[in-house]
C-alpha cells in the first residue's frame, strides 16, 4: 500500500467520525459489541457498552475504526473515565475495546488505528490515555512506542448512588475489610 493511501483512509475515517449522527453511533456501537463478541467469544451488556461510548456521564467518547466493506475489522475507543488523584478528580481517556477480526490479524489494522487515536489525543490536548491490555496489545503497546508507567494497587469503582441496595451493600461490605 502506498503511504498516499494510507494517508487517504486516514483522512476519510476522520471526517466520516466527524459527521458521526446520533443513529449512526448506536449502530457503530451495535458494530462494535459484535466484533467484541466474535474477538473474545463472549456476550457483552449493552448497557455497558452504551454507558462507554453513548450516554458516557463524563464526557464525549470518540471511536477509531477499521472496516471491510460494511464488516467492522478493528476497533479502538477512547472513552473519559473520571480518576482521583488523592482529593483531586482527574479526567482521563481510557483506551479500551481494543481489537481485531481474527481473520484480519497481521495487517497493521490495529497498530493505523493506535496512530490516529493517538493523534486525536495530542490534538485534543490529553497528555497520555490508559489502559489495561491484554498481553497482546500490551506487546503491541511497547512496538508502538507507550510507555509502560505501572499497575494499579487499588481500583475503587462506586457501586451505586447514596440509599441505594448497592450503596448499603458497598457500605456493610467496608465494614468487614
């Protein structure tokens, strides 16, 4: 493939992103939970995956990729994710549902689609993305140039909102830690 090209489907998947109607999301994302389905070889909640990249209460989502035809083949989501840093809440981008068609394996696919959502993350001022990968794309994270910054020791996620049953549970279950 020439570099020419390569630069063209950048620059079509840009703008097709950009024009992005709500409609067209729901279905990308419909798109998306498939590929999850086929690449890891089990169901997925819709709702999850609507909280990620639809109804995200932390901000916009954006979404990179790849496809044959009408077939999705690869697929990177940036999604905001809310941290706290001691006393300080910290917007970050969470690189997740990272994947490729097992038939499409060893194309370069994922590693054009890590390129433009790293660029899209320079270009909207976010210092750095996380993520939790899988050995593969951790290997492919390193071939890539990320950098390798740590494990977290303790992830702390809100079950529910204050009076909740999972609030109540949350609060009984700290008592016996």
């Amino acid at each position: 493939k020439s570099l020419q090209a390569t630069a063209n489907r950048k620059a079509q998947a840009m703008r097709e992103a950009a024009r992005a109607q709500p409609q067209d999301v729901e279905a990308q994302v419909a798109a998306a939970r498939d590929l999850f389905e086929r690449v890891f070889g089990g169901p997925t909640s819709p709702q999850g995956w609507r909280r990620k990249y639809v109804e995200n209460p932390v901000g916009a989502a954006v979404a990179f990729a790849a496809r044959d035809g009408d077939r999705l083949v690869g697929f990177v989501g940036l999604h905001p994710s809310a941290f706290w840093v001691g006393a300080e809440r910290v917007t970050l981008y969470q690189a997740g549902d990272v994947m490729t068609d097992p038939a499409y394996r060893r194309r370069g696919i994922l590693t054009e689609l890590k390129v433009l959502a790293a660029e899209w993350l320079r270009g909207h001022g976010a210092p750095f993305a996380i993520s939790f990968p899988s050995a593969a794309v951790h290997e492919l994270h390193k071939k890539t140039g990320h950098t390798f910054v740590g494990r977290l020791r303790r992830w702390v996620k809100p079950l529910a909102a204050a009076g909740s049953p999972g609030r109540r549970l949350a609060a009984a279950l700290s008592g016996l830690a």
